[in-house]
C-alpha cells in the first residue's frame, strides 16, 4: 500500500476557559506519523489555577477501530513552580493496519462544590505506514546482526562437550587395553588377613585403655569385653557365639577339645557376671572387673597355643603320610 499523504491538523492541546478561573484542557500524541505496530502515548490533560477533581474518559480495550490500547490508564497530578495544577492520564496505543486515524472528541468533566463542566477535547489524526518491500531482493534484515565478542557462558557448553568426549574416548582406550591384557576392569581391594588371637587381643588392649568401668560405663564395658571373646570363639573355633546365649556357649566351649577345662570354666563365670550386669543392672567390685579382664587375656593365650600346638600336629602327621606313601611307591 502506497502512502497517503495528508495534511493532518494536530491539536496538542485544546484551551478553555472555565468562570471563576483559568482552565487550560485537550489531548495530545507523541507523533502523528507512525511505522506499523509501534507505539505511543495518548495523554489527556488538564491544568488549572488550583485542585479540582477531575474524571477523565475511561477507555478500554481500544480507542478507535483498528487503534488497540497496549497498558494503561496511568494517572497522576502535580503542582508546577508557577502554582497550577496539572492533571494526566495517559494509554499506550498502537496499530496494526496502515491507514489514517482520527481519535475523535472525548469528554473532561471537571468537578467542583460550586458547578460542574464537561469539556471536550479536539479530534486527533495520525498516520500508519508500513515498511518497503523489495519484491525481487526478497526477505531480508531491516538492521544487520550485532556482532558482540564471544563471553565464557557461550564458550562452556563447548568446553564440556570436548571434555566430555575426551573422557569418553579415554574410557574406552583403557577397556581395550585391560581386554587385550586380560586383565579385570576393577583391581579387587587386597585385604590383609589379621589373626582372630591378634584382633582379640587388641581389642582387649583399647578396653583396657579406655578405662570404660573406672569412668562409671560397666556395661559397655562387659559389653564390649564378652563380645571380643565371642567373636574370637566364632573366628578360631567355629562355635556361632555371637548368636548363642551364654549357657550355649558354654557348653559348646565344654564340648571342645582345644579348650582347657578351667579355662571353659572361667569363661562360664565371665559371661554369667557380664549378664547379670547387663540384664540385672548389677555393679560388680573393682577387683571383679580386672579379674574378668584377666581371665579374658587366659582364655585367649591358652586357647591359641593349644590351636598352635594342634596345627602343628597335623601338619607332621600329613608329612609322616607323605613319606610313607613316597616309600610304598618306590
């Protein structure tokens, strides 16, 4: 559509006069010509020699067909340095459709205690143009791309991609190696084997220590003195004690052949005074809790060796057999 041209007479500001003081009124626009889908500001305005109450029109969704209000109505009132009083309420507008518009007249109503006067604002006319297409260049940029520096927040994604990849790629260099090596893909953790006698014994060693009944904790300590002799009986001797009550223990512990007698009868007399306190709440003598721990250190000494001595035998007794078969072949 090609541009119409016209004359259009703007009344920025239409003037009045009111009986009994100075009334200035009207309506204005920012500009009378427009590109397509911009916008502007359509202010009503009032001044006068003092503060009066004001109803400007209320307008809704658009102002004139083919003009649609975008926000508004923003209202506000100030005093200027010469006394007088201005009054505004302003809507953004815009349009979407080349053409002429003409705003047409609205109403003021300027309220006061002594009268009341409508005043009307002049119509207002804008133009609405739209942009040149060259139909052969076809479509193209109205305002060139800016072109801003590279920052790091582009840049990141990129790095962790190429990171990523790299790790990637790293991982499966390394499967092909321990593949073609024959080796497992994780090294199991080698765990050094402790002696059940040496972690006992320890055991014991941090008790003592740690002075658990001197401090007035008796049962964590019997608890804790009971529970390193069971889980000696459960490691050395097979003898599932930490899940036996104590007279099943010790019966187990009677019935064993590398147990001394005095020494299964001991224990039987440790676990009898740890339960009692335990389940009885019962306070054993100072001397009662050391000998305890002494027949602890007993029990484990005597037993170890007497396993020792066992092993011993058995390895001489598969060597004497060793021998003898060795012989009867020759």
């Amino acid at each position: 559509m090609k541009y119409i041209l016209l004359l259009i007479v703007l009344f920025g500001w239409g003037t009045g006069r009111v009986f009994a003081q100075n009334i200035e009124y009207g309506a204005e626009l920012d500009t009378t010509y427009m590109m397509i889908g911009d916008q502007q500001h359509l202010r009503f305005l009032l001044k006068s020699d003092e503060a009066v109450s004001v109803r400007f029109p209320q307008l809704k969704d658009t102002v004139v067909g083919g003009v649609e209000i975008i926000a508004g109505p923003e209202r506000d009132s100030v005093q200027g340095k010469d006394g007088k009083w201005l009054f505004r309420e302003s809507y953004v507008i815009t349009a979407f459709d080349t053409g002429v518009y003409v705003i047409p007249s609205y109403a003021i109503t300027l309220e006061n205690g002594d009268y009341n006067n409508v005043l009307r604002t002049e119509p207002l006319g804008f133009a609405v143009n739209t942009y040149k297409v060259d139909e052969q260049q076809g479509n193209y940029d109205i305002v060139a791309p800016l072109q801003t520096p590279l920052n790091f927040a582009e840049i990141l994604p990129w790095l962790l991609w190429i990171v990523g990849g790299l790790a990637v790629a790293a991982l499966i260099a390394w499967y092909i190696i321990r593949r073609k090596k024959n080796k497992p893909l994780f090294a199991a953790e080698k765990k050094v084997y402790v002696p059940p006698y040496v972690v006992a014994i320890e055991k014991l060693e941090r008790l003592k220590e740690e002075k658990l009944w001197q401090a007035g904790k008796t049962k964590e300590y019997y608890t804790r003195l009971t529970d390193a002799v069971r889980q000696y009986v459960a490691d050395e001797l097979q003898i599932p004690a930490m899940e036996q009550t104590s007279f099943e223990t010790v019966q187990a512990l009677e019935r064993n052949t590398l147990v001394d007698a005095r020494d299964a009868e001991k224990i039987a007399g440790l676990l009898q005074e740890a339960d009692f306190v335990k389940f009885a709440k019962s306070t054993p003598l100072p001397e009662e809790n050391m000998k305890n721990l002494d027949v602890a250190y007993d029990f484990l000494q005597h037993t170890n060796e007497r396993l020792k001595s066992s092993r011993e035998e058995e390895k001489d007794g598969e060597a004497e057999n060793t021998s003898e078969t060795a012989a009867s072949e020759l």
